[in-house]
C-alpha cells in the first residue's frame, strides 16, 4: 500500500510527499464531499490539472468576452475580488467608481444629461437586457392602467436574429416574443419589415448593433423613424431599447458618427457587456436610461449607504465588485483615444481576415468585419467534400474555437463560420490562424471522398 494512504500522517508529512503521490490525487472524489481535508497545494493543483482540459482562452475565436488585460489589471483584480458590489455602505469608493462609470457611459452615448443620468452595472448584457425590458413593460402597463386599458397581452418586438437573452426575457417576464423574419441576404432588423408586428401593445422594439450572428448593426436611426411614422398614424408610441452588447464599446470610437443612441430621442435605454469590447474579464454589463422618467420609480430599492440612502435596480443582491473596478481602470487606461486605437486595431485584423477568405474559392463571406470586428463565412455551393462542422473540427486540432451554427429561421438553410476578434488577437496570431486554415481547407480538399454525414447542431447561442 503506497506511504499516502496512512491517515495517521501529520500534515508536515504530507507537505514532503511529493505532490502527485499525495492521497487526494488517487482518488478525486467528483460526485460528492471528499471525507476528509486535503492540502490547499493537493486541490490547487487538482483543480487546475482538470480545467487545462478546457480550450484555450486566448484561441477561443467564438466568444465575444474578454480574455486578455494587462497585468496590471490582473493585479487590481486580485486585490479586489473581496469587494461585494452590494456593499455600498462598506465599499464606498467602490460604489463611487460604479456611479463614475455610469456617468462616463451616458457621456459617451450622448444621454440628454450625462450628469443626471440613471444605469447600473449589471452582471453582463443580459441582466441589463432583464432590467431594460422590465422598465419597458412597467411604464407601458401604467399608462394602460391610467388609460383604461387592458394590460395583459405585451409584446414586444424584435429581429429573428436576437440573442436568446430575449427569448428568455419574454418567456420569464410573460411578454410575448414577435420575432419579425429574416429575409435575403440581410440577417438582422430593418425598418421596413417592423411596422406589421407593432401595434398598442408593443412595450417596445429591441434594435440591436451588434447581432450576434453576423456582427452587423440593425438601423436604430431608420427603426426610429419608422416608428415615429408609426406615432403620427396612430397615436401609438412605441420606445426602443437598443441591445448595443458589442456596439455600444464599438461604434462610439470606430463609426463615431453612426447615429444609434440617446441622440434618437425615442432610444430610452441601452445596455452593453463591459466584459466584450468593454475589455473587462468575464462578469460586468451596464445599463442606462435616458433620463430618470424611463426607470419607473416602484421598481427602484432602497439600500442603506452610508448611513444614507442608495437606490439600486438589480436581480442579483450579492455579487462581485471588481470588475466595475477593473471597468474603470480600463476607462482610466485607454481613454478615447486609447479606445479607438484598440477596436480600430481589431477591425483591421477582422477586415483583414474577410480579404483572405474573399480570396478563397472554398468560402463566401458573409460579413466582413467593418461593423462588429466579427467575420462570418459560409462554404460555398461548388464544395462537395465538406461543410462549416467539418472546418470548425479540423481547426480545434490546432486548439482554435470557431464555431459552425446555422442562421434563424426564414434563413436556416444557411450555415456559418464565426470569427470574433478581440483584443488580443493580433495581427501576428490571425496570420498564424489563416496559415492553419488553409492547412485545414487544403486537407480537406485532398480526401477522396465526401466528410461523412452525421446530423448536426441546429442553432447557436452566444
Ligand atoms: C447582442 C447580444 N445581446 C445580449 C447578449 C448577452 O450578453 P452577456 O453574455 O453579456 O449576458 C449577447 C451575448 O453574446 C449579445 O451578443
């Protein structure tokens, strides 16, 4: 019987034990509490052994979330990661820079009165989209109740291509989802599609600029003026919530002059990840209203802050406050200037990207990154011998993550290849990329026969 599995052995003992013969190592208790403790070394490296099985961050070309700070980051991180966000009273300064942030968001997308504006962090884009879509719903069912209208059958309208974060917002918040088709070659909302699934009970229309399927931006100014159009006809005023996810850190500093928020005056909130081209690690969102009159009060709680009083609209009450802090450093860091340097740097490489796969008979591309920095291609109809899944798993063998999903309804017969590029993803490492995609294409192209079939995926959510 090996020397670790003597209980009597004192913790010192342990520690000489070289650390793979240790008794936590033979056997790894997965489905239930170990019986006894273990050293932190003996767990740590457990643990950290287990997740190497994961895909490697930095190669993972399908997330659209952070996966490379500076170090100095890293270090501000970690002298943080004790920070409750819902501590107001005890963590002041934290609450401060989370205030500073929202004002410096509503600065940046042009909010009526960025010193008197109203938003929160979030845990990313989808509590805020939560947040946004229940502000939507409450004000519409007050001005029903203060019409003498009924309230129970919202709707609220957006492109086919919506995250699911929508789908869930519907189904959990009982509002119903009209998801207006995909048609042709544009894979997003447009204006003159938007009309015949509006009506009085509309609580509002999500524009997105950003989608994730494609990464192209829907035509928030158009949509508005559709639905100003729609306003003079009827009566009916429909508010929109732009779902700027990506975007909203994108377009500020890349298409500066695309006219998409709080400048449309019937734009009432926004919500964006700080941890997507917010440049923020996994776990911060910001939503923001437009003026105070949009977040219905009822909806706003009270905590206590020091000793005073400080309103907070959130579904969680715990959770962490570090990345707002490391929001800040990022907005102390890079400034505008610093900004557009790093999204600038990645559209290039997006564009880039797009300009070798143009060049390759074996693709088409359908969005080339001068929207989101997201490319997105199909294989064309001459290919016979393979599809999207097949690429997307001969390039996992070289450790990248690009994922194969078919487009929404209306255009599901359409698959694609989806390359995010995000900070990080240099121009360097998108040659090494196209090197081993051409290796993979070349490969693939060489078989004597046809992949074989097996049934695939039908959607993809990210
Ligand atoms: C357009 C859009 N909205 C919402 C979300 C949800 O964002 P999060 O992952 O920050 O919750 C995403 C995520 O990819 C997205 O692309």
């Amino acid at each position: 019987m090996g020397v670790w599995r003597k209980r009597e052995s004192t913790a010192e003992d342990l520690n000489l034990l070289p650390r793979f013969t240790r008794a936590g190592m033979v056997e790894v208790p997965r489905h239930r509490l170990p019986d006894h403790e273990m050293l932190p070394q003996t767990a740590y490296q457990i643990v950290l052994d287990e997740v190497m099985l994961d895909g490697n961050a930095r190669f993972n070309l399908a997330t659209f979330v952070t996966t490379w700070m500076d170090e100095e980051a890293d270090r501000l991180y970690a002298a943080t990661f004790d920070k409750n966000m819902i501590d107001k009273d005890e963590y002041p300064q934290t609450a401060e820079i989370e205030s500073r942030c929202v004002r410096m968001l509503a600065d940046l997308w042009h909010a009526p009165k960025a010193s008197e504006s109203v938003g929160t962090s979030t845990t990313g884009s989808s509590e805020g989209c939560m947040l946004a879509g229940l502000a939507l719903k409450r004000r519409w069912q007050q001005a029903r109740r203060e019409a003498g209208k009924p309230t129970d059958r919202p709707n609220i309208v957006m492109g086919a291509n919506v995250q699911v974060v929508w789908e869930k917002f519907a189904n959990y918040w009982e509002v119903e989802p009209r998801y207006v088709p995909l048609e042709g070659n544009v894979f997003h909302l447009t204006a003159d599609r938007l009309l015949d699934h509006v009506d009085e009970n509309t609580i509002g229309v999500v524009a997105v600029l950003g989608s994730t399927m494609d990464g192209s931006y829907e035509p928030v100014q158009e949509i508005c003026a559709a639905l100003d159009e729609f306003e003079t006809t009827s009566g009916i005023s429909v508010p929109v919530h732009v779902d700027a996810a990506s975007g909203g850190f994108v377009a500020p500093f890349v298409q500066p002059d695309l006219v998409w928020d709080f400048r449309l005056p019937r734009v009432v909130s926004i919500q964006a990840s700080g941890h997507k081209f917010g440049l923020v690690y996994p776990g911060v969102g910001w939503v923001l209203w437009r003026d105070t009159v949009h977040l219905p009060e009822d909806l706003v709680f009270h905590v206590n802050y020091l000793g005073g009083d400080m309103p907070t609209f959130a579904l969680n009450f715990s959770r962490p406050g570090a990345q707002v802090v490391l929001q800040y450093f990022q907005f102390l860091r890079l400034g505008r200037e610093g900004f557009r340097l790093v999204q600038q740097t990645c559209q290039d490489v997006a564009v880039h990207v797009a300009q070798d796969l143009e060049a390759m008979p074996e693709f088409d591309v359908v969005s080339d990154g001068r929207e989101l920095p997201v490319v997105t291609f199909s294989v064309s109809d001459a290919v016979t011998k393979f599809d999207v899944y097949d690429v997307s798993r001969k390039l996992r063998e070289r450790g990248w993550l690009v994922p194969a999903y078919t487009m929404p309804p209306k255009r599901d017969d359409l698959a694609v290849l989806r390359v995010v590029v995000r900070n990080g993803f240099s121009h360097d490492m998108a040659e090494l990329f196209l090197r081993d995609l051409h290796e993979a294409v070349d490969w693939l192209d060489n078989l004597a026969g046809p992949m074989p079939r097996e049934e695939q995926p039908s959607s993809f959510h990210h």
